[in-house]
C-alpha cells in the first residue's frame, strides 16, 4: 500500500508536469534531446567515479524519456518521425553510461578492473543485440517485446548501482555496481536468445497457418449433385 501511494503520488507530479508542457507548446522531440544530453552528463560523471551523482543525473534525464511520448500524445503531436528518434537516441543514452563506465574501471588508477570493463563492454553489446533483434522481429511479426531486461529494467539497475556504490569502499552494501555489471552482461544476452527464439516460433507459426490455408480447398458452395430417378418413380 505505501509504495501504491508513492506511485499515485508521483504519476499525479509526472502528469501536472506533462499538462504544463503541453500548455507551453513545447516540442516532444526537444524533451528527447535534452534527456539525451543530460544522459550524455551521466556518462560522463560515471566516468570521473562521481557514482551517486551519476544515479541522481540518471534519474532526471529518464524522467524526460517518460514526458516527450505523454507530451506527444497530449499535445496531439504523435509522428512516426518523432517514434523513430525516441527509439534511436534511446540506444544512445545507454551505450554512453557504458561507455562511462568502462572508461572509469580502465582509467590506470587503484579501481582499475580489466574484468569490469569486460562486463561493461559486453552489457553494451548485448543492449544493442536486445534493442536491435526486436525491431528486425517486428518487420516479421506484430510485437517481440519477451524478456526481463528490457530498457527499463537496465535503467533502474544503473540507478541502484550508482546509488549504493561508493569507489573505494569495502562495505559490501557500498560497491553495487560490479554485481549491476554482471546482471546486466548475463541478463542482455539472455533476452536476446530469448527474443531469437519467440521471433523464430512466431515466424513458424505463421507460415505454417499460411500452407495450411493454401492447401484447404475452397470452401465455397458446392456443385449441386443431380440425382437419377428411384426404381418407384420408374414404373410408378
């Protein structure tokens, strides 16, 4: 029940705001700018080991990835355009907090870590694998949308990472964001073969449905039968 009312709580301050943009005329693609360029800041404040600033920053800049699409609809500014450059610049703001972060563990100073740069790399890879399989399903079928790290799981994973990881401390509750990287490297890579599979099933699917239908005779009316007369009716 507490977190129900915070989420009541926030959606009503998420949707004044969106009101207040919609008043204003406010473009929904220069919202999505800006949220990339704030995203861009988070980058690179993880990449100077500010990782609780880090956190907060994601936070803003992902708060202005929820209001273009409302601002959009709201406003009556929906475009395909509009859709095409949510979607890529999403990819964007994901790899530059990788980027951020593997720059951070390569640096040659005491937190330096071949591994975590490996795992950053490889949760990168994978994001773009999982973003990029489901927009070439959705040419064949109508949804791939399956698995459980999406974008907004990987978002709130960062978060919780920059948020309980201090550099340089050896509490365990302190240096989250080694244990985020492997989520996030083993978890991409597994949506994605998931992804790989529900595209090939559905694809299956409908092409098995379509020989089925070509192979079904026509079920129109059929050809009246004429009948010959009865042995009664002859010598009636």
């Amino acid at each position: 029940m507490f977190g129900a009312s915070i989420g009541r709580a926030g959606q009503r301050i998420i949707d004044a705001m969106v009101r207040w943009l919609a008043r204003g005329h406010i473009n929904p693609n220069i919202l999505t700018f800006v949220g990339v360029a704030i995203n861009v800041g988070c980058g690179l404040l993880f990449g100077f080991g500010r990782f609780f600033w880090a956190g907060v920053v994601l936070i803003v800049a992902n708060l202005f990835d929820m209001l273009d699409g409302q601002v959009a609809r709201l406003s009556g500014r929906v475009t395909s355009f509009g859709g095409f450059l949510d979607s890529s610049l999403d990819r964007l703001s994901d790899m530059v907090v990788f980027v951020g972060l593997m720059v951070f563990y390569a640096r040659a100073t005491e937190y330096h870590s071949t591994l975590n740069v490996f795992l950053a790399g490889a949760g990168l890879m994978g994001s773009v694998m999982v973003s990029y399989a489901s927009a070439r399903a959705e040419s064949l079928i109508p949804k791939c949308d399956v698995g459980f790290l999406r974008r907004p799981e990987r978002v709130v994973l960062f978060i919780i990472g920059a948020l309980s990881t201090v550099p340089g401390s050896n509490n365990f509750f302190a240096y989250r964001m080694p244990a985020v990287l492997w989520v996030l490297a083993v978890g991409s890579y597994w949506t994605f073969a998931h992804r790989m599979y529900h595209t090939w099933t559905e694809v299956n699917r409908s092409e098995a449905k379509q020989i089925v239908s070509e192979v079904e005779p026509d079920s129109g009316p059929q050809p009246e039968v004429r009948r010959e007369p009865t042995l009664a009716h002859k010598t009636g």
